[in-house]
C-alpha cells in the first residue's frame, strides 16, 4: 500500500507539471478508461470544444506526440489508458473543476468569426447552461458557449462599463461600418444612456443617433452575432416608443428585406393602432418576401387586446402561401383564444441541469464517439471495460440506478475479467 502510495504521489507531481493540453488528455483517458485509438482521442478531445491557444490540435497527428510523451511519463499505459494509481484522483479533481470563462478571454475571441462554430448536430453541450442543441457556440478555453450565454457574459461587462467617460464621437463610431461587435451591442443595450450623453452635448447629435439607430434594423455585415445585433436593435427601438415613430415610417423602405421586416415589427409593436402604422401593415401583409410577411403576424400577435382589423389580418395571413408564416398567423390567433395556454405552460418547465463542470463536458463528449453498451447479455471481454467506465460515470454524477446496473453487469456477465476481480464499487470509490 505505501508502495502505491508512493507511485501515486510522484505521478501526480508529474501530472501536475505537464502543460494543460497534456492535463486535459490525461483527464479524457480517465473518463474514457478503456483502450482508445488516436483516432477516437483526438475525436472525444473535439466534441469537448475546449481549445488550447498555445498548441496546435488541428488533426489527431498533432496529437500523437503529447500522448507519446505521457506514455513516457507513465501517466498514460500503450493503450492509451490513465494509469491505474491515479485514474479515480484525476476524475474526482475533474468532477471539481468548475467550466469557468474568464470575463478578458471572451471579450477578447467574441468579435472573431473564426472563434465560432455553427453546429448542426447536438451532443456539443453549453458549458453555461447545459443546452444540448443545434446553432451558434463559442469555442473558448473551457469549452464551448451557446450564443445566449455568450451575449449574458457580454451584455454584463456592458452594463458595468462607465460610459460617461468615453468620447461621444466613439458611438457613432459604434454604428459604423466594420465596427466591433461588442462595442456596437454596448450602444444597443444602453441606448437610452447614450441618447442622452450625445443630446446632452448636441440634439442635433441626438437625432443623427436615432437615424443611425433604424438602420441597426438591417444590419448584415457577415459577423456570427449578425442576428443577434439586429434583435438588440429593435429592441433599442421599440424602447423609443412613439418618438422613434415618424422616423421609422420616414425611413421605411422595402429593400434590403430584414431591414423592412424590422420596420415593419417595430412599427406594428408601438402604435397598432395608428392610420399610417394599419396601411403599413396592410401593404407588408402583401409583400413578396415571407420573412416581412411573417413580421406583420408578430406585430399584430404582440396587441394586448385585438380588434375586427387584427382578427381580420390574421385570418388573412392564416391563408398564406407560405407554411410558416400561417402556421405563426394560426397560432397567434389560437392563442387569443386560450388553445396555447397548455404549450405555453409546459415551455416554462424547469429547462436541464448545468452542464457545470468539466467532467460532464468530458463524458459527454467521449459517449458521442463511444456509445455505452448496457444491453449486452454476453459481452466481449473489451466491452467490459465500457461498463466499468459507465459504472463510473454513474458514480461520479451521482446516478445511483445506472451505476447499479453496470455493477450487475459486471458481475454475471464480465466473470474472469480484470475488472470484475474485485467489488467494482470497491475498485473506484476505495481507488486510493
């Protein structure tokens, strides 16, 4: 025992000294625990979304000299697996590490396109949130951030920001071509806080921010929070309420489509029930394009209490050549009459829990490349391992029922085994 103790302490001392790429391969091999290929390594590591600003991982081949060199080291065995002496004290430091962003690392890779990835398929979980969806993620250091959680981050250092002292010139610069995307939120966020520093000097300054404001509505520089700034825009928009009126139905026009879709919101959402704002809706509601058709039945969806104007847009746009912009008008319609009340309810539920720290991440991303296996009832010896690996997991995320199951398993079906020697609970939780 004092033997083993003493190897443990000095692999450790090791582990300890190697370079976070390297850490980050000994903590998957623990998680993954049975005999890998370079090929799934370098597979598990990517579906991470954990980068490394100082190491190139652009292919499994970049990969095969650290896990050469961790072999060296004893850390790893031949087959890739984390030596046995320190496997469970590497995952139960890996179940602590909290999936922290620093605040200057995300500022710094947001504005970047390459830093963000549209992913089409789940099983790339938020390191935030926990969501476990399709669309736009943030690749940072400590894995990746779906763009809501990304924008929470910035919108939070936004609101901290004094900008009292900056130069007002610098707002307009803001809503400049090629501006910086999170200079350009900032003014979105605190709109009003702006209007007043620039009217306070110039209100004529004032004006020119309102005109620079409506044009945010159309906003398509080729940027990944490209949606996301038109979003923040009417937002800041609608907020103006009626004095931002006559300047949208001044500078309404019908081309660039997105630009005349967010008119067209934005218009309907302040003043429904104004001459000019109906007649604005009423031509929309015939346009050419679905996207500004479909604003006009979130325009309209958005009035407290509807009338024989509304209810006839609707059953107009509820006849649409077009599937989604009358499934939108049907829905808003059957809203008003009480059918949603149950959807509605049942989208408040209380969404998954966190993906917090590093080891979910990890597990996640190592049964996307490798599924668990628990539906064998004669196993070969190297599935065996899996189990041993999903017992852990259960374990280790406290998921009693599955980590019960693996352990039977092991047992009946995994007899003359390596991991089935002993009481495989014993093996992780007394491991040291």
């Amino acid at each position: 025992m004092q033997e083993q103790a003493k190897i443990r302490q000095k692999l450790i001392s090791i582990y300890e000294r190697v370079t976070p790429l390297q850490q980050a391969l000994v903590q998957l091999c623990a998680v993954i625990y049975e005999r890998a290929s370079l090929k799934s390594i370098y597979t598990c590591l990517h579906n991470t979304g954990l980068i490394f600003p100082d190491e190139s991982v652009a292919s499994a081949e970049h990969l095969a000299p650290h896990l050469n060199e961790l072999q060296k080291l004893k850390l790893l065995d031949k087959q890739f697996r984390c030596h046995e002496a320190i496997v469970e004290v590497i995952t139960r430091r890996l179940v602590d590490m909290r999936a922290e962003v620093p605040r200057q690392e995300l500022l710094a890779r947001i504005s970047t396109a390459a830093n963000w990835s549209h992913l089409q398929a789940s099983g790339h979980v938020c390191l935030s949130c926990g969501k476990d969806a399709a669309g736009l993620y943030l690749q940072t250091s400590a894995g990746l951030l779906c763009e809501s959680c990304a924008l929470a981050e910035m919108k939070a250092a936004a609101m901290e920001e004094d900008l009292a002292a900056r130069p007002v010139s610098e707002f307009k610069q803001a809503f400049s071509a090629g501006a910086d995307s999170t200079a350009r939120l900032t003014v979105l966020w605190r709109f009003e806080e702006v209007l007043r520093l620039v009217g306070r000097e110039d209100r004529a300054e004032a004006r020119e921010m309102m005109v620079l404001l409506v044009h945010q509505l159309g906003y398509e520089e080729p940027v990944p929070l490209a949606r996301s700034l038109r979003v923040a825009a009417l937002k800041a928009v609608v907020e103006q309420g009626q004095r931002i009126l006559p300047l949208l139905l001044e500078m309404c026009q019908k081309a660039p489509s997105k630009f005349y879709a967010n008119i067209v919101l934005a218009a309907g959402t302040i003043a429904p029930e104004n001459p000019k704002v109906r007649r604005l809706l009423e031509e929309a509601a015939k346009d050419s394009s679905a996207e500004v058709r479909k604003a006009v039945v979130d325009a309209i969806g958005s009035i407290p209490r509807q009338t024989e104007w509304s209810k006839g847009m609707l059953k107009l746009l509820a006849h649409d050549r077009n599937q989604a912009v009358r499934d939108q008008a049907r829905a808003s319609a059957a809203q008003w009459w009480g059918m949603y009340l149950a959807r509605r309810a049942a989208s408040m539920q209380a969404e998954a829990p966190s993906a917090s720290n590093r080891f979910q991440i990890m597990v996640r991303a190592v049964r996307l490349e490798l599924p668990a296996r628990l539906d064998f009832y004669s196993l070969p010896a190297h599935f065996c391992q899996r189990i041993m690996r999903e017992l852990r997991i259960g374990i280790y995320m406290g998921v009693e029922a599955n980590a019960y199951k693996c352990r039977n398993l092991l047992l009946t079906a995994c007899t003359g085994t390596s991991v089935a020697r002993s009481d495989p609970f014993v093996r992780v939780i007394m491991n040291p």
